[in-house]
C-alpha cells in the first residue's frame, strides 16, 4: 500500500517497491516529476512527487487485506489511465 498526501493506493502485486522508492527519492532530489506505478486491477498511476508531497509505504499480505479498492482521486494531483 501506498499513501500520496491525502490519496491511498492497492499497490499491485509483483510492484517493484525498492525501485518505486529510489524513483520517488530521485523525483524529489531533481526537483519534482511524475513518476508512474501499477496498481490493483492494472490501472497505470501517474503522480507528480516533489519536496512538498508526503508518502508513505507499508506492507498488506493480499490475501487478508479485504479493504476497498481505492481510486485515485483526481482533486489531490493524481490521475490514471481509465
């Protein structure tokens, strides 16, 4: 799972979270970019990261996690390809 700011994503399974990070982290080291990720279902997230963006990663086992399949939502910066 995958909190940006006010928005929470499903992160999808085989999501390569070690180089997601090291994306993110130079996203915000040059300044700002969007960087792209999957999520549950295959839907392609794009979000724009720069110092000013919070998140946060935690681990879900997938086969207990029963919670929603979160949106996007596209008020907080983030949009997918639908």
């Amino acid at each position: 799972m995958m909190a940006v700011d006010d928005a929470t994503f499903a992160l999808a399974p085989g999501q390569d979270v070690a180089d997601l990070e090291r994306r993110i982290e130079t996203a915000v080291h040059d300044g700002g970019r969007f960087e792209r990720f999957t999520v549950t279902g295959g839907r392609e997230v794009r979000v724009l990261f720069s110092a000013h963006t919070r998140v946060v990663l935690w681990g879900v086992d997938a086969t207990t996690d029963q919670g929603p399949d979160v949106e996007p939502d596209s008020a907080a910066g983030v949009w997918y390809d639908g």
